[in-house]
C-alpha cells in the first residue's frame, strides 16, 4: 500500500502554542483515497532540520505532504529548504497566483507589497497548484526513481487550515493520478442523539456480521452527531456499491429516526433541504445558546430562502419585552424551564410570522443557578402542528456545552419538520 | 539547552480519527520549564516502529515524552515494546497503582479482571509515577550517559489528554530534579486590522533591531488578528523580563490602537474586560454574520453582565418590524448600505436599552447583490457618544467572510469603547 509521511512546519507548533489540525485532516483524506499515513512528525522553523526530516521521510515514504512555514515574513524558511532539497537553481514568478495574491490583498484593500509578491515566487523545480484561498500557493515536487529509491512526491501546503483543507481536492487528484491505488469505497450516515459507545453497543450485532472485506467507522463531532463511514476495500466497483447500499440499509432499520442524513450533511444543511421541500420559513429566540443556532443556520448558502431572523435574549427584559414571554411564567417557572422554552419559541414565531421556532434557555456554565447545575438546557421547538419542549444536560466545558446545547436543539428541530413532511 | 522529543502513539491519530492535542499540552509545559521541544512524532501501533523511533528520539535528545498505547486492549503495545527497549526481564506489579485501579473500577461498579489488574504491572527497568486519574501509571526509564552518549529519560505517558496533563506537575518536578535547565522567556501582544505581510513591514526596523537572542513569532488567526509572540533565551530572567518588556514598550508605540492586548486575550474577551470596566452595556444586530457576532460574546463566561441581546434580521421584514430600520431608508439606500448599518445599531441599542450597540448588513456570499460583491459589509457602532459606520471586503469563502466580518465589527466595538474609557 502507499505511505505518506505528513509533516508540520513551524515554531508555534514546537511551543505548544497552536494545536495542530491539519494532520489528522490530510491523513483522514488521504485514507478516503486509499493512502495511509505512516507517520505524522512536527519540525521547527530550521533549514537543516527541515531538509534532513524531508529527505529521510521522502526516503520511506512515496508521498510527503508537509503544511506551514510558507507565509511571507523571514521566520518562514520552508520554500528555501524546499528549493535546497530538490536542487533548485533559482526561483520563478507563478503569473496564476501573482493574479490570486493580486485579487486578495486589493479585495481587502490593502497595497501589494514586494514580499506579498515574492508569495508567488517558487524553485524552478516544482508545479504549482494555484490557492484561491491565500498568497501562498501549493508546490509540488516530483523526484524521479532514482533519487529516493522509488518515484516520490512532496506536495507543500500552506499552513492555514482552511487553506490547507481547501488544497486537498487537487492534491488528491494529482495522488490519484500518479500513483496506482487501491480502491475504497464508502457510505457514510449521520446520526443524532446517541453516545458513540451506546451507539456501538446497539448496533453491535449488526457490526459483527459484517463480511471480512468491510469496515465501519465511529467519526463522532459535537456538532454533527456521530458519522458512520462503511468501507469495503478493494472490490469490484458496482458489486462493492450494491453491497455497502443493502449494508446501510439494514443499519438505517435499527437506527429509525436517529439518522438524519446518508451523505455527509450537516443538522442545520439537513434543516435547510427540509425547509425548501416543505416551503416553510424558520426563526430562532436563543438564551444560553447566545446567537450559535442562527450562525450554524446561516452558515448554509441560501440561508436567506427560508430564515427570517433570531433574537438573542440574555436578558430577562429582552425575553419579556422583545419575544413577549409573560412576565408571570418566568415568576412562576424560573428562566430555566420548559414553559419559558415553550414561550420563547412561540414568541419569536409570531415576532417574525415563520413557520418554524427553535428556542433555548439554559445554563452554559461553568455556573449553575442553585436549582440547575451549569450544563442543563430547555429546548422548545414551535410549528404549525404545535410545540415540544425537551430538557438536556451536558457536563462539558462552557464552549462544548453551548454546541451541544445548539446540535440538540436543531436536532429536535429537524424531527419535527420531517415528521410533518411525512403526515403531509 | 536540553531538548525533548514527543512521541503520540497510536493508529487512531494516524487515520485522522482523533486530533492529538497532548504533544501541544506537553511541549507548552516543558516550554515554561526551559526545555525546548525539538520534534512531535505520531506513531502506529506497531513494536518495530516504535522501538526504532523511540531509540532514535533517545540517541538525539535528552528527554522522550510518550503518549498513548497504554490501554488494557491488544492493539496497545507501548508497554511490550519499551521493555524489549530497555531490555527488561520481566514484569514487577506496583502496588500503590493497583489499589488505583481497584479504587476506580470499583467506584464505577465494575469488578477487576485480569485485564485490569495487567495494569499495573511495570517493565523491571522503570521507575513509577501513579496515575491518579486512570488505570494506566506513567513509567519513567533512566538510561545511563552509556547507552545512548548522553544521560537520557524516557517518560511512559497515558494518551487520555486529562490523565496525561494530570501526571505532567510530576513529570516536570522530575526533570528539574534530574537536568539543570535554560531559561526560555515569552511575551505576547494581540494585534488587529492588519495583515500579516504589512504588520511585517511597519514593524520592519524594529524587528531588524532586535539583539540575536530575541526571536519574533507571527501567529495569525481569522478570529483573533495576529498574535505578535516576543522569546528570549538563556537570560538572566529578572534581566530578561525587564528587557521584553522594554522591547514590547517599544512595539506598542508604533502599532498604536491595533494592539487590543498584551495577554492571550480574544477580541471578545477584551470586550468583556472593556465593559465591566465602564460598567456599560451592550447588544448586536446581525445580518450576514448571521448570530456569530453574539455567539462570539457569549462564550466568554459571565457575558450575562454585560450583554443585553441581540437580533439576527435576515429578512427585510425583522429590520423593519422589529428593529425600526425606516423602509425609506433601505428603498433610498440598499440593504448594503451605511445607512442602514447605522440604523439597526441604533435600532437594537434603543430595542434592549444597551450603552452600546454593534450591527452588520452585507453579502457573507458566495453571490454578490448585483451592485455588491459577495464579502462585502458594512458595519456599524452605536454608543453613548454618537455611531460610526465602517465598509469592509473580504474574498473567502462564506464561512470565512462571517468570521472576518464578525471580527472587524467587534474591533470597532472595541475600539469605540477604549476610546470613550481613555476620553472619561
């Protein structure tokens, strides 16, 4: 099988003082396509360090893909190194991304200084793959058999996340294209609503049965729920798809409702398809939450279609006076309570005259209240067919808890939409 | 200066399953102790691999840190594989971790198996720090200046990143009892409202100026601007405090009100600080950033004091209704205009009866308004002393333009308030 080696430049990993990310997404892709990592290694901003650990990982490795130490300013010395390591003999102007780099800096209206331009500048020794996303574009540098032992690529990408991420569609493509690989295919679903390991254990008889060739996965994510990735290696390409759809078939039985997706949606990208289908129009009153359900809504293109609007309100005179929750519920049943749920979501429906009402209110922590402890939230969703209220509790820290407070909310959002769809 | 290299073990990190945030914990630790991280390397859960890399790491450094590989289960081999390493004779049981394991099962309700009791039983060659928090215990091997040409420790840490940050006091104090150690000072500053490459530039003859055993870092982050990180190595650390600080005296005069901290602080953070400060108020009216602006608030514990609420007017209707946005004014203007910006911070501070009050109206894209391209945003600040209004372009992608707007209208918020506190 094909080893890559994923190295990350830079000091600021070395301190401890960025966490680096960018390894467990390239390796994650990479597995998708059949590529295995063998090793994931973090060097320092040191010429020669860098073109030794480059050269030895090149050595065992037929692909190398390393990520940072390609911005502009002087700590940066990976395209030095890149250039010494290949035998580069001097350094060419991209026009592609001169353009990009160009565009970027005059959208933010900035001047396009000397060393923005030397971004596009690289060793006459490798391709470019152009970066939309950033002034430094991706360098590819091929080495022939004789070189390492074995045909060999480093793909050098830059160190912003969403830069690196936003490469690696064409970083595959050209993998995909020079290497032979072993084919994988995959099914994912979504699911919401239950714990990885409860999860596992429901569906263990299921998983146990599985034939040799195929194997699942557990991709949990606050946000998303937990993915399950059903793979089957190397088989004959439409006897593995039939095979993985009658599979996740049977899993979707035992699952029921918990799925809300078999491609690889998000809760609030599940709301948005439902949403256009049905027509319907949504809004938002949030308290704990603090303005995190309408971002992840809104984070959707098109978002505009079907969100009207939300209000957060953290304060008691903004839940009365704004969404028109009775002063008297909140005296009766606390600010932490399915009836001031029930009442935000009713409340900011009529607001802003949408089908659709999420809501919640709650204790992101790390304090609680004296009655609830910091980590407890009501949810209320309101809809044409009436309102639910849930309660839920987490223990995590105030940022994990707000998230998990936003995914159960959408989550029970989503439910209810779809079950109005199907008594349509 | 002594140096440690940091060895995550484990496949789960290699397929991309979990990202490893313990080797950034650790080297942050060792970093403040005065030892240099020289290498992270994550590794499978394989014997040969392991042994070669971990005698490898021994032979060029002077500590070895490993994480992971610990568990009772059968892909966990870390244990086999560092006593083959050490050239152990057997296995001992440490009594005082076997009463943890016995404490913690049974506080689970759980009965010990042999699998459990496995444990706690330790290669002959090392010595033990008890895991208070888990079963496995952390195992440290001393090797003489012999083996390797250096005296060398190897440090056996559990991969639960709480375990493993719970056992670093012990593994620290056991470093400092054993080397004599540099001294690695830092200091940081937040800078926001420039890039990268022209911060580089202003701050150029300074940089320039810095005496050889200063080094300048540039972290930057959508979210935060950038973060501008100061070290000095090796000084006499009283000294060494005073002359950071002078230098850091003298960055702050040439960057001016772009500097927002000089702690690790957030945007959001500041703001929260800012405000307690004056003891005003504040809430948000959000288009295009869509609730990410009152999310960001909101995830800074004890936001409640100060932040009043907001609202996310997606639709025309919510401007008008609910934030009193004149419909002349949107039919003269546009939508994307200043004037509007002005109008629904005016319109929310009147709304919650906040001191102040921020707003955005724009295009998070991918598609433009036909006059306005997709990125653009107008923001605006309401405050005790009047409102401002401020346009800004950006190029990415819809997520990322949410972040970037979200982040320039905080700065102006913060930017307003510093300058009302400073004129009181």
């Amino acid at each position: 099988m094909i080893t890559a080696s994923i190295c990350t430049i830079g000091d600021e990993i070395l301190i401890g003082q960025v966490v680096d990310t960018n390894s467990a997404m390239i390796s994650r892709r990479l597995g998708e396509t059949g590529v295995r990592t063998s090793r994931m290694i973090s060097l320092p901003d040191d010429r020669e360090t860098i073109i030794s650990i480059i050269r030895n990982q090149l050595e065992n490795n037929s692909i190398v893909i390393t990520t940072g130490g390609l911005g502009p300013t002087k700590d940066d010395i990976t395209k030095a190194a890149l250039a010494a390591l290949s035998g580069s003999t001097g350094y060419v102007m991209h026009k592609g991304q001169l353009e990009i780099v160009h565009r970027i800096l005059s959208s933010r209206g900035l001047d396009v200084l000397d060393i923005n331009r030397a971004q596009a500048l690289v060793p006459d020794t490798c391709e470019v793959i152009p970066n939309q996303l950033g002034t430094a574009p991706v360098m590819v540098f091929r080495f022939p058999e004789g070189k390492f032992g074995h045909p060999a690529v480093l793909y050098a990408l830059p160190g912003v996340p969403h830069e690196a991420e936003g490469a690696m569609d064409k970083v595959l493509e050209d993998i995909r294209s020079h290497f032979s690989l072993r084919s994988i295919s995959h099914r994912n679903i979504m699911v919401y609503g239950m714990a990885e390991s409860a999860l596992s254990k429901l569906i263990a008889p299921w998983e146990d049965s599985l034939p040799p060739d195929m194997h699942l996965a557990y991709l949990p994510d606050t946000l998303k729920g937990v993915r399950l990735r059903l793979s089957v290696y190397d088989g004959d390409k439409d006897d593995e798809d039939s095979r993985l759809e009658g599979q996740i078939k049977a899993l979707k039985a035992i699952l029921g409702d918990m799925v809300y997706s078999d491609t690889d949606d998000t809760l609030e990208s599940r709301i948005g398809q439902l949403l256009r289908l049905s027509g319907k129009t949504l809004s938002a009153a949030e308290s704990c939450t603090g303005g995190e359900i309408a971002h992840l809504i809104t984070t959707v293109a098109g978002a505009s279609e079907y969100f009207l609007g939300s209000v957060t309100s953290y304060a008691v005179s903004v839940k009365e006076e704004v969404l028109g929750v009775p002063d008297d519920i909140i005296a009766t049943h606390g600010v932490v309570s399915a009836e001031v749920a029930a009442a935000m979501a009713r409340g900011v429906r009529k607001l802003t005259g949408s089908d659709y009402a999420v809501s919640t209110t709650g204790l992101a922590g790390p304090d609680g209240d004296g009655v609830n402890p910091g980590g407890t939230v009501w949810i209320g969703v309101a809809g044409p067919n009436g309102t639910i209220t849930v309660k839920r509790s987490y223990r995590n820290d105030r940022k994990r808890n707000i998230e998990r407070f936003s995914a159960s909310a959408l989550d029970e959002l989503r439910k209810m939409i779809e079950k109005d769809l199907n008594n349509r």
